[in-house]
C-alpha cells in the first residue's frame, strides 16, 4: 500500500524544509513517482501529495535512472 503525505508533513517525516522538497520537483523529484496532483477544480490552489516510500528510495539512493537501465538491458542482451 502506497502512503501519501502532503507537503507540509513531510518535514515532520524527513526533517527537513518544505522548501527541500518543492525546489526538486520536476527535477529530481518527478511527478507521477515521487509525487502526484489530484484533480482539482481550483485554479489557485493545487493539492501536492508526496510517495513516501519513492522519497525513501531516492534518499537511499536506490532510485534507477530509466536510461541507463535501459542501456544495460541492450548491452546483455548482446
């Protein structure tokens, strides 16, 4: 089961600043892995819920560059 937190708790999880995490997004934290935005009918205010365990992961630094795995999935296959 994924958990979901919003931002203003994860400084709560983490111990670190909402700032940490916002400034990542789209770089290092990319939507649809390590966070989502539900629909939402307002157009000033959007809900940002984070994956918890896909934080985790990347903190760990288990988190797999699509790319590369892709380049090492050829390189085997030859």
């Amino acid at each position: 089961m994924t958990i979901f937190k919003q931002t203003k708790n994860l400084k709560d999880i983490f111990d670190l600043s909402d700032d940490y995490f916002t400034k990542r997004m789209g770089t290092e934290f990319i939507q649809g892995i390590h966070y989502v935005i539900p629909p939402s009918s307002s157009r000033t205010k959007k809900a940002i819920l984070w994956d918890i365990d896909a934080l985790v992961n990347w903190m760990k630094g288990h988190q797999v560059d699509s790319e590369l795995d892709e380049l090492l999935s050829r390189s085997q296959k030859r």
